[in-house]
C-alpha cells in the first residue's frame, strides 16, 4: 500500500508540471491505408478538435452522432475540423469506413489500431477529445462524452476563433 | 517494500530534473489511472472476501519528449492486484513495468527498451497492451523502423516478451526476432492512378527461438513464420487479405504434434455516404504462437493475435455474457455487416433519418482428421485438415439488428434484437456444458432535459433455457454536462417459475431469482475521471480487442480515477 500512495504522491505532483503542448509525431494510417504523420494535422491556422473513439465504444458513437447534425453549422461559423482517431484494433479496424460512411459522417478519419498516438497522448480511454488552436498548441481536452458536453467544446472553440 | 519506494522517489527526483530540462523546449507528460475495490463477502452470489480486502491496480506512465527524442516509463502497482486479474500470469508488487528511449535520425527510427508493434493485421506478430484486461505482451529489446523512400517501411525488431510482473516486468524465456516490409504504392509512385486509389503489398518473418531441454521429443528450438497481405483501396472498395504460415511448432497449446499451422483472413467492405458494407472470412489452423512452448495459459507470451470475427457488443448482457474468443487451434468464421442511414426528408427517415445495423458472424471448427501415430513415434502430426472447410461443430453464431432513430429534438430510441448459438464448453472451457441458445432484446431511450441535463435508460432482456437461464437487466443513467454523471443498474438472473424448465438437462431444484443492483457516481473534469460504485457485481467475461478476461463475482466498493496531464 504504502508503494500505492508513492505512485499516487508522484502522479500528483506531477500535475504541477508541463503537459503535453502540441501534436507529437507518430504515423497513423487512413481509412486507405496510407500513413500520415500527425504532426501534419493542420486546419490552416484555424482550430482542430481530435477526438479519440472506436466502434465498440457507445458513448463514443454517441458524441460522434450528435456533433455530426451539427458540424455544418460549427464549420461554417468558426472553420473548425474534426479529426476522429479510431482506435479499434485489427480485429474492428475493417468496419471503420463502413460504419463511418454508414452515419453520413464528414469527419477527417483515421486509424490508430496498435494505439500509438493514443499513447503518445497520454489517453487512458475512450471518447477523449483535443482542441488544438490555430497554432497547433493544445489548449483543452476532456474525458468522457455526456450529452451536452458538445456545447462546452463548441464554446471554446468560439472562444479560439474570437480571440484571433 | 523499500526498495520499491525508493524506485518510486528515484522517478519522482527524475521528473523534477526533467522538468527542469522541460523548460529547454522538451515536454513532459503522462497519465494516471487506478482502480482499487474493497470487497465483501456474498455467499448469494458466490462472491468471496479475499484476505486483503482492499484491492488496488495503479499504472503511472511518464513521456518525456525533446525533438526527435523521446524516452518513457510506467510505475505499476498491484498491492494486490483486483481479483481475478490480469487474464495470464499474476501481477504482484510494485515497480517499473515498462522503460524505453526512442529517437530519430532523418529516416530511421530506433526505440530501445520495451515497445508495442504489430505486422499486418498481426497473424504473426502483434506485441501490444490492454491493461483492463492485464494483457501486456511488450517486447523488451530493440527496433528500428526505417523508411528509404516515401511509401517503403521497414521493419526490424528482437527482444524478449514481458511474461508477467513482480515488483518489475517478468520476461519470458524465448527469444523473438522480426523483419516487416510494407510498400504503397500511393505514397510511392505518383500517378493518375493512385490519386484516389492504393495498393499496398506488405511481407513479415518472425522467428523464434528456445532451448529444447526436452529429454524424449526433439523440439524445434527456432520456429520461423512469415505472413503476406495485400490491401487494394478505391474511394468506395477496402479490400484486404493477409496469409501466414508457422512451420512446425510443437507447444503445450496443440499437444506437441508437428504440424505446420496456417491462416487466412480475407476482408472487403464497400461504402458510399450512407451506406457501409462489409465481409470477412478466416480460416485458422494451428496457428497458437507463443515464445514458451510451455507458456501457462493461453493468454502468456502470445506472438500474434489472431482477431476474432464477431462484432463487439456495447450493451452490457449480450457483452459480458457471452462474448466470443478466437480459437486458435482451429476455425472457420465467417462475417458480414450493413450500415444504412436512411435520409432525413424521406418516408423512413423522418426529420432527422433513421440508422439501420444488421450484422452475422459465425464459427465453425475446421474439418479436421485424426492422424494415428506415424512410424516415427517422436514426430507426431496429430491430424490433418481441410483449410477453409468448415467441420460438423458450430461454435458461435451471433444474428444482431439494431434501430436507431431521434423521434423528436429531445428524445432518441435505439432498438436491438440479437440471435445468439454459444458453445460454453469450448469457448469458455467448461467442458459438459451444453450449448447455449439465447435471444436478447434491448431498448436504449436517451432524453435530453436541457442543453447540459439528460436521462439514458437501458433495459434489456436475455430469454434461454441453458447456462444460468434467464438476464433482465435496467439502467438509468442521469447525466449532467459538463462534470456529473449517477447511475443505476439492476441485473436480475431468473429461471421461469414454470417447474418444467430444465437447466442442462436437469430440472432446476432451486431456480436461481438473483439481484444485482449496483450504483455509480461520476464526476470528470478536463482529462480526469474519478468514478465510485457500490453494489454486487455479476461473474462475468470482461474484453477489449480480441481477447477476454473471466472476472468473478464481487460486491464492495470499487473505485477508478484516470487522468492525462
């Protein structure tokens, strides 16, 4: 127990320090099989939310579904671009295109199926979604998908845009 | 004990000094995450109050990156581990499970220390993590990756497998090595063609080796395996098929015999905005891959990863119950899927459209003969088979499809029906057993209350006459955006009353009526997570990816934090 509390004791402090700032860069495929590096993501200085997901996951899904009805709107107010990383493995990584194109989604999709960014980022589980500036710093991210924590992201996202 | 603590310190003084080098342009980063139970005892549900009843699982993983360098570690703690985890050797102690540096010369990549790869779609080789499930076969040597051109990968990695863990990782006995060459031809050539479309061809050899200290059989001590795949792309087909072959591999696993294994996946799916299609085949033989012949269970030191066809539930019953696992001896599965959105505007589709899923999956045991022993005694082939025949015993099937529509702004209804054949005695190793024939329905309402407030139910029903008999389970779950979430589950496990149901064969003297509620709070902010339950949690399969964890019956209660900083 007392190694418990050394790990937790370490992991708090560690709070205190630097978190990750920008995309690091790992190679991560599309939906065709090329590889892309990720330090290439870009939306022409304008934000970009990534959002990690996979098909086994339903409050994934779920988020995913309900930004999509609104993406429209969002893209054309602010310029923002979705980025969903899957992280399904080789066992679901086949249904990815098919499901997403099932949904009518117009999200940027890619395929991260040994979780290598996932790790990069520090990503403990699924949905986990970035908002990365027109910089390409990170500026926000959250855990989880409740319904209506589209409208918080969606608030900085704003935010971002009216700041430049 | 001590020492642990000083491992512990030593990393923490690290992080200090690399915080300080941080401040040069280098970043420091990681995540967090426990889960830690305090159980009781529950002789209702067979739950059992070990002798330490508080349980912890903690992970602690530290990036620190610079440029084109990057080194890592992760402290991991199990004082003791949660019961009935990880699926494969225990996990004891605390320490360092997992160290590496990796950095980059123009094109080449080397990482030194532990690392998670995989090949293809991992029939020969796949190292990688699912700490939920306690799967972690990370490699312990070296790779490099490098690529000439644009389009070209290579692959190279040698190491030895994390085993297990005791106030450090346990490393397997046998010794892998891997080389993996990938081109695309998109990325390569630059021509009309390949503008929208892609062929990639793709070549991996693993080996193996380990002492034979066997005193009657003559063990092969190194064991080759290579892999083909080819995946040919267009804007609307994906289509990928991967073939490996395993030379002769004599392991605990198939009985020591010495024939070659193989398998074949083949994948195709086709999709356009609305709709999505996809078919799959496998046929796998002889095909368990481990770097100790002798590996304890079947979840220790695997080399590759064989997936499973079938589709991953989300709902908890049709999840946790029954959930199918590769066999890797021998099998022939087959799926296929539909995705289909049927537009807003139209008939069917309403105001805001209606989703449609439907999906199979089935498997089979591979035709198979048995071979009587040959005239070389020590050289045994154990049976013969016919790839891609399928053999008289069916071992799952799964029929699912699901509804989902918005009726209106603030309600949302998903529909499920799922058919399900389940062979408990060779999926789940309980041999006798018969096979278990269930029908499951679900319905999942969402409503939203305001912009931040909504309610989730779930109520769901598994009607069968085998294994426990029959499942009810409800759910709610209030949500509150950004920050809250409480929720409730009741899973009652009942027989009918009818006193002529017969459960596997017998009739059912005391008919299981077995409750288990359980209540969960949450509360997230930013990348963090904290998550209290409390109730009775049922026996059940836990599985992320591919492979599952039996977990047993609890009640207590259990606590999980994750955070990403």
């Amino acid at each position: 127990m007392r190694t418990f509390f050394a790990l937790a004791l370490f992991t708090a402090c560690s709070f205190a320090s630097t978190a990750q700032t920008r995309l690091p860069s790992t190679l991560v495929q599309t939906m065709e099989g090329k590889k892309v590096d990720t330090k290439t993501f870009h939306n022409n200085g304008k934000p970009m939310i990534v959002n990690f997901w996979a098909t086994w996951c339903a409050p994934c899904k779920r988020e995913l579904s309900t930004i999509a009805e609104k993406y429209d709107t969002w893209q054309e107010e602010t310029g923002v671009k979705l980025i969903a990383v899957s992280i399904d493995d080789a066992r679901s990584m086949a249904r990815v295109a098919p499901y997403v194109n099932g949904q009518a989604w117009d999200y940027e999709v890619y395929l991260d199926p040994n979780g290598d960014l996932k790790r990069a980022l520090n990503v403990n589980n699924v949905p986990h979604t970035f908002l990365i500036d027109g910089a390409g710093n990170i500026v926000y991210q959250h855990n989880n998908y409740e319904p209506g924590d589209e409208n918080e992201l969606y608030a900085k996202v704003k935010a971002l845009v009216a700041k430049k | 004990m001590l020492r642990n603590v000083s491992y512990c310190l030593a990393l923490w003084a690290a992080t200090f000094s690399a915080i300080a080098i941080a401040q040069d342009g280098g970043q420091l980063h990681g995540n967090f995450s426990t889960d830690a139970q305090l159980y009781r005892q529950d002789s209702a549900i067979g739950a059992v109050q070990p002798p330490q009843r508080l349980a912890a699982n903690a992970w602690a993983n530290l990036i620190y990156t610079n440029g084109n360098f990057e080194a890592g570690g992760r402290l991991e703690s199990y004082e003791p581990a949660l019961a009935g985890y990880p699926a494969g050797q225990p996990f004891t102690g605390s320490g360092v499970g997992y160290r590496y540096i990796k950095f980059k010369v123009s094109d080449l990549e080397v990482t030194a220390g532990n690392f998670y790869e995989q090949f293809g779609q991992g029939l020969v080789f796949r190292s990688y993590e699912e700490r939920y499930l306690g799967v972690d076969n990370a490699m312990d040597g070296f790779r490099l990756k490098y690529m000439p051109y644009r389009g070209v990968h290579l692959k190279t990695v040698m190491g030895r497998q994390r085993f297990g863990f005791n106030n450090g990782q346990v490393k397997g006995v046998g010794l892998v090595r891997g080389f993996d060459a990938e081109v695309s031809l998109a990325e390569l050539l630059d021509t009309a063609w390949t503008s929208s479309s892609n062929l990639i061809i793709g070549g991996s050899f693993v080996s193996k080796y380990q002492e034979d200290r066997d005193p009657l059989l003559k063990l092969p001590e190194n064991v080759g395996a290579w892999a083909f795949r080819l995946n040919y792309t267009t804007p609307k087909w994906n289509i990928y098929t991967e073939y490996a072959h395993k030379i002769n591999d004599p392991s605990g696993r198939n009985g020591f015999i010495y024939k070659d294994g193989q398998a074949l996946h083949l994948n195709a799916t086709y999709s356009v905005k609305g709709l999505g299609i996809s078919a799959g085949a496998h046929s796998i033989d002889n095909m368990f891959f481990q770097s100790d012949r002798s590996a304890p269970t079947p979840f220790d030191l695997n080399i590759n990863f064989l997936p499973p066809l079938t589709k991953q539930h989300t709902y908890n019953l049709p999840a946790t119950l029954y959930p199918y696992a590769t066999q890797p001896n021998g099998e022939v599965a087959a799926q296929g899927e539909i995705f289909y959105k049927w537009k807003k505007g139209t008939k069917l589709g309403g105001k805001t459209g209606t989703k449609l899923a439907v999906n199979y999956s089935t498997a089979f045991a591979l035709d198979t003969t048995h071979l009587g022993l040959a005239d070389d005694t020590t050289r045994h082939f154990g049976y013969s088979s016919r790839f891609f025949q399928p053999g008289n015993r069916q071992f799952f099937s799964d029929f699912n499809i699901e509804l989902r529509k918005k009726v209106s702004p603030t309600w949302e209804f998903a529909f499920t029906y799922l058919n399900l054949v389940f062979d408990i005695d060779v999926i789940q190793g309980k041999p006798g057993k018969h096979t278990v024939y269930a029908d499951m329905f679900v319905l999942e309402g969402l409503h939203n209350f305001s912009e931040k407030n909504s309610v989730r139910f779930e109520l769901q029903h598994l009607d069968t006459r085998q294994d426990h008999g029959n499942w009810a389970t409800a759910l709610a779950e209030f949500t509150f955006s950004p920050h809250w979430f409480v929720a409730a589950m009741d899973q009652f496990n009942y027989v009918t009353l009818d006193n002529t149901f017969l459960l596997d064969g017998k009739t059912a003297v005391e008919p299981e009526r077995v409750h288990y509620p359980v209540g969960s709070v949450g509360y997230i902010r930013h990348g963090t997570r904290f998550q209290v339950n409390y109730g009775r949690q049922r026996a059940g399969i836990f599985c992320v990816g591919g492979v599952c964890r039996a977990v047993p019956a609890s009640n207590g209660l259990s606590l999980s934090v994750t955070t990403t900083f």
